[in-house]
C-alpha cells in the first residue's frame, strides 16, 4: 500500500511538472507572439520626422493656452460660453498609457490637448472636458482620449484607450447609458483631428471614411458610439484654412478654421447639428471665435499672484 501511494504522488508531481512545462512553453510563445507582432507595427508605421521649428515651439517648457468666445447650442437654444483649447508636449506611457514621471526609452512624445467649455443653460452650468493624447511623430492613432462632462443633472465620463482595439470604458446617471464596456475596430477618431492639425494638416485625410464622433457629441446627444460615414475635406487659401468633417447619417457638420502656417493655430470652429429632444429638436450652430493666445507654463502659476493671468486671455 505504501509503495502504491508512493508511485502516485510520484506520477502526480511528474504531472503537474509537464503541465508547468507546458503553460510556460505557451506563455513563451505568447510573449513572442506578441513581441512580434509589435515590432511589425513598429516597422509599418514608421516616425514622422520634427521639423525644427516644431521642436522650438513645441519643445520650450511651455504650453499654448488659447480662449475662444463660445455660442453653444443646448436645449433648442443658443447659450454664451467660453471654451479654452491648451495643448503642450508631454511623454506618454504606451502600455498603461498615463503621463511618464521620468524618462525612458520606450516612452512615446505626445502632443496633448486639453479641450474645455463652460456656459450655462438656464439656472444650472455645464463644464465639459476632453483630453487626447495624439503621438508627436503622427504615426498612429491617439493612444487616449478621456471625456468627462458636469452639469447639476449628474455627470457622465468616458475613456477611449488604443489598444489592439479601441477599448472603451462609458459611465452615464442616465438608465439606457449606464456603465459600458466597448471595443471598437480602429479608425478615424474625430477627437484626434485637433491634433493632427496642429502636427502636419497635410496629411489630414481627405475623402469618404469611417469616423468616430467627438465624445462630447456622442454622450450630450445620446447617440450610439460607434462610426459613422463621413465626408472629410480640406479648403486652402493664402488667409485661411478650413477642415470640414459631415455625418450625413448624424446631420451634423464640423468645420475648424486654422492658420495655413506654422504653428497652424485654431483661429475657431463650427459645428451644425440638431439642438435639442423630441418635437423641440432644430438644426443650430455653434459657433467658436478666438480671443486671446499665452505661451506659458501654467502648471507653474497656481498662486493668487497668477489670477491676473486670466486677463491675458479675455477669461
């Protein structure tokens, strides 16, 4: 009986032994599957080059800080507000995809912009934020754009992470929305355009697409997130250009106005779409006019001595 259960426990271990060689061999495999296939991405969307001049703009310890006079359709209505674009470089984490405290090779340089709008409807206020983070190089899609939206009704948030898909985390007060859990298949994010303006608006794609409207469009109008046909076009003159993205499914059109130089600045915007539920929904537009430009390290200005700063850009 003794040598019986000898015998097993030896032919368990050995078991369990092969098992352990088994899920390691796997686990190898996998991790070099996965190494493999990074590096063929790496190798099929190669680093866009920076040019000097942005290198010295981009790259002097600040950020630009740009107000806009802001007529925001709401309700059926047309509200005044402000909104406030700041872009500034930053290193990016690639695989949790944060902000790295210090410096390291695998680092990716982005260029982030935070985007900001505030106005009131009625007796309650809304504060609505987004932030992307779009790689400086211009050689994949934005790696994250976060959405957050405030107003006395409650708040609804949503986070876009670039992934081996687009992985999407949503959470709503709203019952229908609630909290989702998404995955979408890459394409264009209307979101990341701001940025790819602000890097090289020559390679903003032209033609028919399949694109992913803003974050603030999808949650404050209750649409499905998902991609939509677009038409995507580019008007060029000496003075001006223009950057147009139409959703014939939506009725809604985007135009963003920038400067055809270097550093192509967002002079405004417009947004036609419908206002409003139900029986009370029109088409209206929202308008975006520049006031002010700072080129500041604003990170550095938190004191009371600082609020004079705010007259710099009209807020």
């Amino acid at each position: 009986m003794k040598t019986y259960l000898k015998l097993e426990r030896i032919v368990l271990t050995l078991v369990a032994l092969t098992l352990s060689i088994t899920s390691c061999s796997e686990k190898m495999t996998a991790n070099k599957k996965e190494a493999a296939t990074k590096e063929q991405k790496a190798r099929s969307t190669p680093k866009k080059p920076l040019s000097e001049a942005f290198k010295t703009y981009w790259y002097a310890g600040e950020a630009e800080i740009t107000s806009y006079k802001l007529q925001q359709a709401r309700y059926g209505e047309t509200r005044d507000g402000e909104a406030v674009l700041i872009y500034v470089t930053e290193p990016f984490l690639p695989e949790i995809q944060v902000k790295a405290d210090a410096s390291h090779p695998d680092n990716v340089p982005v260029l982030k912009l935070n985007a900001t709008k505030n106005y009131l409807t009625g007796i309650y206020p809304y504060s609505i934020m987004t932030s992307t983070f779009y790689p400086v190089h211009d050689n994949q899609h934005a790696i994250k754009v976060a959405f957050s939206s405030q107003e006395w009704c409650g708040q609804v948030y949503a986070q876009l992470n670039n992934r081996e898909q687009f992985d999407v985390m949503s959470h709503s007060y709203f019952e229908s929305e609630a909290d989702q859990n998404l995955k979408l298949e890459k394409t264009i994010l209307e979101d990341e355009i701001w940025n790819k303006i602000r890097i090289d608006p020559a390679n903003l794609p032209v033609g028919e697409f399949d694109v992913i409207p803003s974050m603030e469009y999808i949650r404050l109008s209750h649409k499905e997130l998902k991609a939509y046909k677009a038409t995507l076009a580019l008007t060029e003159t000496e003075e001006a250009s223009t950057y147009e993205i139409r959703f014939p499914e939506l009725e809604r059109t985007l135009k963003i106005n920038f400067s055809p130089d270097f550093p192509y600045t967002i002079e405004g915007w417009s947004e036609t779409s419908k206002s409003g539920f139900g029986g009370n929904a029109k088409q209206l537009t929202s308008t975006a006019t520049k006031m002010k430009t700072l080129k500041t390290p604003y990170w550095q200005q938190n004191g009371n001595k600082d609020l004079s700063l705010r007259d710099s850009l009209g807020l």
